[in-house]
C-alpha cells in the first residue's frame, strides 16, 4: 500500500499543474504572469510560428523542459529512497545510481538547450554567438 501511494504522489502533481495551467488559460490577466511568461519565451507560441525552424526549434525546447522535469522528479525520488533505505546498504547504492543518473541527465539536457539555442540562432538568424 505504501509503495502505490508514493507511485501515485508524481501524478497527483502533475494533475495539479494541469489544473493550475488550465485555470491560466481561463483568462487571468496578471503582469506577473506576463512577466513570469517572458522569461519562458512566451508570447507567440509553438502555434504563432511563421517559419518549420523556429516551430521545430521550439518544440525541441518544450521537450527539452518536460525531459528536465522528469529529471527533476527522478533526482527526489532518489533522495526519497535514500532517506528511506536506513543504512540498508543496496538501498543506499540505487538511490546513489539513482541520484547521479538524474544529475548526469540534468547536464546534458542544460548542455543540450544551449546548443541547439546556439545552432538556431546561427541557422535561422544568421548570427553568431550565444543565442541564449
């Protein structure tokens, strides 16, 4: 039983945030959120883009945030069961392999985000630099 409920706990969140999304999407007008939503690049949407590049472009960002996210979620699951293990010695080392896996996956999605911000902006833009 306690296994189901902590398998449960992650969509339990993710509904919340649907649920949260969705009530954003109702209509409040709020310059925090517009603010909020400028740092994320948003404004015109995967849907307002006028060229294949800069839609594939920002679909491949979209990802790259869900694939941190999950990440993200990998990375505490990992500190769940190593607080849980109680000196149990297996327990521990998965929750390290769990833990550095996340960490490494982490890194190579912020590297990756920043290539392909790079790439884009030389590809599409035609300038050089950062990009980011």
């Amino acid at each position: 039983m306690k296994n189901k409920n902590f398998l449960l706990a992650p969509f339990l969140v993710l509904g919340l945030f649907i649920l949260v999304g969705t009530a954003g999407a109702a209509g409040v007008d709020s310059p925090l959120f517009e603010s909020v939503g400028g740092i994320f690049g948003a404004g015109a949407g995967p849907a307002g883009q006028r060229t294949l590049g800069t839609l594939i472009t920002q679909i491949v960002s979209i990802l790259l945030v869900v694939a941190a996210s999950i990440a993200v979620i990998f990375l505490m699951v990992g500190g769940y069961r190593y607080v849980v293990a109680r000196g149990n010695e297996e327990g521990i080392e998965e929750a390290k392999k769990t833990i550095s896996g996340s960490i490494i996956g982490l890194i190579v999605i912020i590297l990756s985000f920043a290539i392909i911000r790079i790439i884009a902006s030389a590809l599409l833009q035609g300038t050089t630099g950062l990009g980011i």
